[in-house]
C-alpha cells in the first residue's frame, strides 16, 4: 500500500469515504462512496471503495461526471 498504511487500515469497513485524485496537468477528480475494506491480489494490496458520485473539477467537464444527471427537455409551451 504506502506510507500511509497504517491510518487507510483504521478505516472501518462501510464508511462514507472521500478520495482525490490529481496529475500533474491540474486535472482532477473527487470520489465519494463506501468504503469495503482492504482487499490483495498476489501481493498487492489495495482499498476498495463502492463508488457512487465522481466530481470532475477540471475542463472540458466540470461537474459531477457519475452517476449521469437526468435531464429532461426544454419546455417552450406551457398553459394552464
């Protein structure tokens, strides 16, 4: 995992968590979801997260990018 290993195993299994990610051409984007635990393939460890919103704060789309927002069309008549 990294240096950090020691606070991510704190972390109780479904909580509501919050991760950024960043490069260095200034994009990034916000994760929020439910933490499910630390899980390893082979020897590779990693947390997992039940994603449920993703924020993009970069161009071209700013945001919330997932789940899509429904939008409905344009309404040009209306009468009562």
């Amino acid at each position: 995992m990294t240096a950090l290993k020691e606070d991510f195993l704190k972390i109780p299994v479904n909580s509501k968590v919050a991760v950024i990610g960043a490069n260095f051409d200034m994009a990034s984007q916000v994760v929020k979801g439910t933490f499910t635990g630390i899980h390893s393939v082979e020897s590779i460890e990693y947390g997992l997260i039940d994603i449920e919103e993703i924020y993009n704060s970069s161009p071209p789309i700013v945001g919330k990018i997932y789940p899509e927002i429904e939008t409905r069309p344009k309404v040009n008549n209306f009468t009562l």
